[in-house]
C-alpha cells in the first residue's frame, strides 16, 4: 500500500515529522494481506553533493541540483508510540517528505520524477536503518527536478499525467530494475507541449483516474480508454484546459460508483 503525496508534509518544521500511532497500525497490513516489514520514508534533499561511507552527506550545502533519498525502518522500531507521535524521519534544512509507503521486505521501488524520470530498483539494495537516521541516495536530479511519487511495484501499468492535461499508460515491464541512485530512464517527455509530470500512479484496468486543475475543476475517466503507449513518448490529451489552467494533480479511484 502507498499513499499519496502530501503538500502539507513538506510544509512541517525540520526534524519534527510525526507518525501517529494510529496510522502506523494503518499500514501494518501490507498488500494481499500479509504483514508489512518495512516503512520507506522517502525525501527530496536540497543538496546531492557530498558523501559519508559511500552514501550521500544530507547536509544542505551547494550542489548542482537536488538528491533524492530513501530510507527503510523495520515497523518494529514503532511499537512503543507515544500520546504525541514519535519522530520517522530525520529532515534537515529545507528536506520534506514526498511520500510514504509500507512493504514486506522483498519489493521493487520506483521513484519519479516531476521531469518525466523514473528508477525502478530491489528494494533489497535499501538497507533497514532506524528512525533517526537520514537515508541512502534513491535517485540522481536535475536542477530544478524533484521526485512527486513513490510506487512499490505490483500488477498493473504506469500511468503519468502533466500540468498541460496530457498523459499516457505505461507497461511495468518496460521499466526494467537497475542499482539505486542513477538517474533513471525517460518515462514521458516533458516537453512544451506537455510541461512537467504532475501525477504518477500504478493502475489496473478496472480503476478510475481523477485529474484536479488549479481553478478547482475535476475530470473523472475510465483508465481503460487511456492509451497505452511505450515510455519515450509524449503521450495523449487527457484533458482540455483554459489558457491559465493547469492539471494540479491526479488521483486514482479503485472503487466504481454504484
């Protein structure tokens, strides 16, 4: 189970990120019912340069763009919770949470990208580290690019949706695994035409996208009558737009209406 981005999340004082017990038992309960190992916490760093035993410094400093980094944290180190929250993560300087997700140890990852990047890697290459610790580069960044999404790989295609209302499904099958902290392969072209990757999500045929504009309108389609179209590519119009309106982001909806 993953769940969606959160923008309050990055809006959080430093080194005060809390996870209600509550919604720790929440997530216990991983895909297909067995029990979840594992909380990733993944980050977008403001720097990427520097190094520590081999894996990035998460020292806010100079570099030529932003790092991305992913933490694992055995479940176990949150059964004793308290009243107010204990801390998951440690954030520095301008860091913030991108996304959360639980899995049972035996995984694949994917990380996105707002520039139409994405890295698939085993989630065995993420070592288990404890709740204060910072994490281990995911992906390599641009300038100017962060990661909007974070997917434990199951059944079902890669569907990306940009600001300009176009998209497009992608095959699991054509993002193949690779080590973490490369730069990843294109999985839709941010052009002019399309602007930047707003929402990345795993879907199945029988699901339902919604797309959010910044002026409040909201779209809801089949995600079967999306084309599926290989990752190079700039996709199909999903949505048409005013001239100052913008996709804000998508949602997928797994439950049909009665």
């Amino acid at each position: 189970m993953a769940l969606a981005s959160d923008p309050t999340l990055g809006s959080l004082p430093r080194q005060i990120l809390i996870l209600k017990a509550l919604f720790l038992q929440d997530l216990v309960n991983g895909p297909g019912g067995q029990r979840a190992r594992y909380a990733l916490f993944p980050q977008l760093l403001s720097d990427q340069e520097g190094t520590s035993g081999g894996e990035p410094d998460p020292v806010p400093g100079e570099g030529s763009g932003e790092g991305f980094i992913v933490k694992k944290t055995p479940l176990s180190a949150f059964s004793r919770p308290r009243s107010n929250g204990i801390i998951a993560v440690d954030l520095r300087g301008d860091d913030a949470l991108v996304d959360v997700a639980v899995t049972d140890g035996s995984r694949d990852i994917m990380l996105l990208a707002s520039s139409g990047k994405a890295i698939r890697f085993r989630e065995s290459d993420v070592r288990a580290m404890g709740r204060g610790a910072a994490g281990v580069r995911g992906i390599r960044l641009g300038e100017g690019e962060r990661v909007i999404s974070l997917i434990i790989v199951d059944e079902g295609d890669i569907l990306t949706a940009t600001e300009n209302g176009y998209g497009k499904r992608t095959p699991l099958a054509d993002f193949r695994a690779q080590k973490r902290g490369g730069k990843g392969v294109i999985s839709i072209k941010t052009t002019k035409r399309n602007g930047p990757v707003v929402g990345i999500l795993l879907v199945s045929e029988d699901d339902d996208l919604m797309l959010m504009t910044n002026i409040g309108k909201v779209i809801r389609m089949q995600v079967n009558s999306i084309s599926v179209i290989s990752r190079n590519t700039q996709g199909v119009k999903l949505m048409g737009m005013d001239a100052d309106e913008r996709v804000a982001g998508a949602a997928r909806l797994a439950e049909k209406e009665e």
